[in-house]
C-alpha cells in the first residue's frame, strides 16, 4: 500500500530507513531494521575504517538484506573510511556535514546509492546536479547534528525544488509522521530517535530510558555559538555547556568540553555527564520493543490514518 520509489531505488519492503548515529548504529541495530524490512544504517561517526570493517563483516552475518553506511565527511577518517565502502561495496551511502559531491561518481560506478542528509533548499539542489540518487531532508526537530529550517516547512520546499526523491527526517517516529512526511511530498522517512529505544540497538539501557522519561520540552539545541547546534537531552552535561557558551568560551574551549560525551552517554550510560543526543520526538516515545514491531506499529498506524482521511 505504501510502496514508493525509494521502496524500488534501495529495494526495501517499506519506505523507512534507520538514521546512522554514531555508537548508537552499529551492526546489530543496521541489520535488525533490514531484517525487518526497511533500510538499516551503519553510524560510521569519527571511527576509524578499520573500525567500520568489523561492522560491515558482522552485518553480512546478520542479514542478506540491504543495508548501508553514515558518513559523516567531517570526520578526520572520511577519506579511509570512503575507501572502505568502496571496496566492501556497501549498497547505499548516507553523508552528512558537508558536501558529498567528490565522492558520489566513484560509488555510482559500482552501483552504490549515495543519499546525502541535506538541512537546505540549496544543498539539496547541488547534491541533485553532481548526482544524488535522492537526499534526506532534516529539520531541526532532529537529534544530533542540526539545521535551523523545520521538517514541516523545509520538505515541501525541497519536494518543489528537485525531482529526486525525498526522505523526509525530524521528528517523525510514529505513523501519523510517516503520513505527513507522505503528504508533504516526501517518498520515504528516516527516524532516528525511535530505533534508538529498541530491543536491539546496543546503546545503554540509561540512553534509552532518558528518551523514554522524556517529556516535550527535554531536547534542547547546544553548541548554537558554534554554528554546529546540536540537540541532546537536557541534562547536567547540557546546562554546563549552555553556560559555558553564554560566558563567551571560544570554540575550542567547548570542543574541548564536549569531547567524549557522546559515548559517556551511549556505551557508558552516563546521564548526567554525557551528551544524550535525541530528537523532539522523544517526548513521543515511551517504549522499547524490537525493530520489526516499531516498522510494523508505523505502518499499521499509518493505514488507519489512510482510512480516516478517506472519511472525511
């Protein structure tokens, strides 16, 4: 009911991909979400490539399905961990920070969907002529790595702009987001948050249940001084760095603050002192249950709305 062209562009059962968070992404979760019938992604993060080698391998163990890697082209590793994928010829590439331009007629050689994360109108129109295969647009309801530009306003903009197709991502973990990311044009989803409070991701049960205990106004945006916000939980970590930013510390004074807090908070369950990165959403998730029941509550959820809709 729900097939679209990013079904047929990434041969996956549903339009619904997995967001590459870094720590939080690795092999078990990737191939849980394509066992279960979407798009798994690996968070290649600031790993190093031989890092992201025995991930790759593990995930060739867990699944025949599709499945693909995040690449931040931020990290000091990009360049490695690009040669990587290209020689494991890992099916589908997300990028984000940046620009993927360089990179994407070398994978296209091969066969490998390159799909940049874009915040912009602009980007996603530059992406589109060096040869995307289709861009995921996020707003700033996302967690991590933010834009400025929200779900609802930049993915129609975008849909209007380019004719590849668009994933749409922020704030979306239900089906009631899938069918709006639907109606603004979008031709799949990526969530994020939502994948990160299953049975099989591997992130702390501390992760997980800040997101859960969340309520509406927890997920705060950091680092803005910078002009790399990020959006965490708020926490001690959170109200530390928002302080340091207000008493005019330079941006190597909070790189430096903030350095390793991710995975205190992932791998260390450390919810006071590590950086709980999660979306707006989570003030919607109050559960954790394994990946095929989140893809199939989404779709289930979403044909209900369709039978609503037809009423009215």
């Amino acid at each position: 009911m729900f097939r679209t062209k990013i079904c047929d562009l990434l041969e996956i059962e549903y339009p619904i991909i997995q967001g590459g968070m870094a720590w939080a992404a690795t092999s078990e979760l990737t191939a849980a979400v394509s066992n279960a019938g979407g798009l798994g992604i690996i968070g290649c993060g600031n790993a190093p490539s031989e890092v992201i080698k025995k991930e790759i391998t593990k995930i060739k163990e867990l699944t025949d399905k599709p499945y693909g890697a995040n690449v931040m082209l931020l990290s000091p590793f990009v360049d490695e961990v690009m040669d990587l994928l290209y020689e494991q010829k890992v099916p589908v590439i997300t990028t984000g920070a940046g620009n993927a331009g360089k990179y994407i007629e070398r994978f296209k050689k091969i066969g490998t969907k390159v799909i940049p994360v874009v915040p912009s109108v602009d980007l996603a129109r530059r992406m589109e002529r060096v040869g995307a295969d289709a861009v995921v647009v996020e707003g700033t309801e996302a967690g991590g790595h933010i834009g400025e530009l929200t779900t609802m306003a930049l993915v129609p903009q975008v849909v209007d702009a380019i004719n590849i197709p668009v994933i749409a991502a922020g704030g979306i973990a239900d089906g009631r987001g899938f069918m709006a990311a639907l109606s603004l044009g979008a031709e799949g989803v990526q969530l994020g948050t939502r994948f990160v409070c299953t049975t099989e991701c591997t992130a702390h049960m501390s992760y997980k249940q800040a997101i859960v205990n969340a309520k509406d106004r927890d997920a705060i945006a950091t680092g803005r001084s910078t002009g790399h916000p990020v959006r965490i939980i708020k926490n001690k970590f959170a109200k530390d760095f928002l302080k340091l930013e207000k008493s005019g510390a330079d941006l190597e004074e909070l790189e430096k603050f903030g350095v390793g807090s991710l995975r205190r908070a992932v791998i260390e369950g450390d919810n006071k002192y590590g950086s709980i990165m999660a979306g707006q959403i989570s003030g919607l998730i109050n559960d954790i249950k394994d990946c095929k029941q989140v893809i199939e509550d989404i779709m289930n959820q979403a044909k209900e709305v369709q039978k609503t809709l037809s009423r009215l």
